[in-house]
C-alpha cells in the first residue's frame, strides 16, 4: 500500500492539512446524528387554494418542473396542491402534500433493493444510485408522494441529480437541511407573506415545532394506517 | 509483454491528452495524481454512500466537486457537456472504452451551470 489518503480520510470535512506527499490530515465530519426527527407544519388556515408558491418553488429549485415532453399524468410531482373536502361539512380546504416522511414508511417495507429507506433523522429518500425503477413504492404510498422519470433528463441542477428509471419524491430538501438551511417550499411561502409551514425538529421538546404541535394537535394524513407522517396539518 | 503495454497506455494518454502534464488545474485535488487515476470510483462510490445514507457532505469532495474544478472549456469559453469528447471524464473514458452512467442524473458542468 503506498502512501494515499483512506478513503475515510477523503470524505472528512473541510479542515485539511498536507502532511507530506499524498498524506492529508483531515478532520472527520460526523454522518446525521440520531435522535433528531425532522417534520413539517402546515397551517391550512394560512394556505390558500389559489397559491402554488411553494410547489413553484420546489420545481424551480430541483429542476422537475423543466419537463415538457412529458405526458400529464406521468410528470414528476414532488408537491402538489391538494383540495381536502369535508363531505360532512363541506368545508374546502386547500393544503400542500408532499412526502410525508413517515415514521413507519411503507414504500422502504416493500422497496426490493434497498433504495429507499429512512435516514436516522427522519427523513424518507431514495437512493437512485440503487433504484432500479421497479416502482413498488409508488403502489405502496398512501399518499401519492412518488413519482417516476420516464424520459432521458438533460439540464439537471448541480444540486440536484435526476435521471430517468428512478423514482424520486420530496427529500425535505435534505442538501439545504444539511447545511443549517431551511426547505424552499417553506421559503417560498414565507415571501409571499403566508408562512404557513414550520420546520423543525420533532423530538426536541422545545423547538418551535414541536412547541405548537402541543399546543394546536395537528391531524395527520391517514392516521388510519399508522405509517406516523412527519409531516402534519394544522386547522385540517 | 508488460514493457509493451505500458507503452501502448502511455501513448494512448499522450493521445487522449489524460497524462496532463501541461494542464494545471485550480486548486489541489483530494488525492495526487496516480492516486485518483487508479482508485476514483471507489473514492466516488464510497463518498456517494456515505452523502446519500448519512447526510455527510464535505464541501468540494463530491461529483460536483470533480466536474467544477476539472471544467474544461470550448472555444467560446463556455464549459463542455459530457456530451463533448473533450470533457474531462471523456479523456479518459472513450479510450478506455468504459460507459459511465454518473450523468444520467449528475449534472456534468460545474455548480450552478446549467
């Protein structure tokens, strides 16, 4: 073995010094730590069903929206605006749905290679570099969160891979979470002056997400399944 | 026999212009040169693990990293595609004769370029 940096040394973080030729002393960046649940809160009071900022947003951002030569009905859906209505009341309300980052995802129980699956801080993904587009997931979501690039994707952001044969959904905008930053959707909605949804984390008692979902107790999607989204919707 | 081969990879590099000896690239890379020739797809696929899996993301070390700092430009300045023989990974990968899928999804210009 000659002189090389391991290849632990090469995913450390930032922080390198050139020891002699081919050695790096690097300092080790630590992977997500556990413990921590990332979730959404979406104030549907505050969401307006003319409003699509936040799924704008997302499409500009990841590059799904690009796609043109797609047919309707299989265009990649990473958020949606859905109109939730109360066949008792009547009551309409308009309410963005995305991954719901569940707790107990369905779509890793039945994932065949692996690729999807839970990451320790809550958040549901799929790892295209091992999906091999069998597309179980997207049978299995009870919420209609996934979708499939059937066609050849040229373009795409730096950012943010996609490719055709893959499934892909809402990562809770994993890279930006990862770097201290918050999801764009939230952004979005934010600038246009609703600020309808909080991020946070959902295990620490005194995040300001955790803090209003004990104070207004949110519904979740389904909660007839009990998949235990991490995404939930207040006024719903 | 091993005398021979050498000499055929070395002027198969001189030919694809991969040895790179006039070319200087910003920065230092994350391993030296013989080091990254050898063992780029397992430094690669041990990183792609570890970003996608446990969120680990250290700034310029990923694909991005690679394409952004190994841009080689057309005539008009503008960064190349993969689409281009002349871009960096291309140097080596049409004389090797070795397809590689990255930029199925990874974008192939530096950050930001679309």
């Amino acid at each position: 073995m000659t002189a090389c940096p391991s290849r632990r040394a090469l995913l450390a973080g930032a922080a390198t010094t050139l020891l002699a030729p081919g050695w790096l002393l690097v300092a080790a960046q630590a992977a997500v730590p556990t413990g921590r649940r990332w979730g959404l809160l979406i104030d549907t009071s505050k969401c307006t069903a003319g409003c699509d900022a936040c799924v704008r947003a997302c499409a500009a951002e990841y590059g799904w929206g690009d796609a043109t030569q797609v047919r309707s009905d299989q265009a990649p859906r990473w958020i949606r605006k859905v109109e939730a209505k109360d066949p008792r009341s009547g009551a309409v309300k308009s309410l963005p749905v995305m991954c719901q980052h569940c707790a107990k995802p369905p779509c890793v129980d039945v994932c065949p290679t692996g690729a999807s699956f839970k990451r320790a801080d809550g958040i549901v993904l799929v790892d295209r570099h091992v999906c091999i587009g069998c597309r179980f997931c997207m049978m299995a979501c009870p919420f209609g969160a996934r979708s499939f690039v059937h066609e050849a994707v040229t373009g795409q952001r730096a950012s943010a891979p996609r490719g055709m044969g893959t499934v892909e959904a809402c990562h809770l905008c994993v890279g930006r979470v990862d770097a201290g930053l918050l999801p764009v959707c939230l952004e979005a909605c934010r600038s246009e002056g609703r600020a309808a949804i909080l991020f946070g984390d959902l295990n620490d008692p005194d995040s300001a997400i955790a803090r209003r979902i004990a104070e207004i107790a949110p519904a979740r999607l389904r909660p007839d399944l009990r998949v235990e989204p991490g995404v939930h919707y207040g006024g719903l | 026999m091993r005398v021979l081969l050498a000499a055929v990879s070395i002027l198969s590099m001189l030919v694809t212009g991969a040895l790179g000896a006039e070319r200087t690239w910003p920065g230092q890379c994350v391993a030296d040169r013989q080091e990254m020739r050898r063992n780029h797809m397992d430094l690669l696929m041990h990183t792609r693990d570890a970003t996608v899996r446990q969120g680990v993301r250290p700034a310029g070390r990923g694909l991005d990293g690679c394409v952004t700092c190994h841009a080689v430009k057309d005539e008009r300045g503008v960064p190349v595609t993969v689409a281009d023989e002349r871009h960096f990974c291309n140097s080596c990968h049409i004389s090797a004769a070795v397809r590689i899928d990255c930029f199925s999804c990874h974008s192939s210009l530096p950050g930001g370029a679309r």
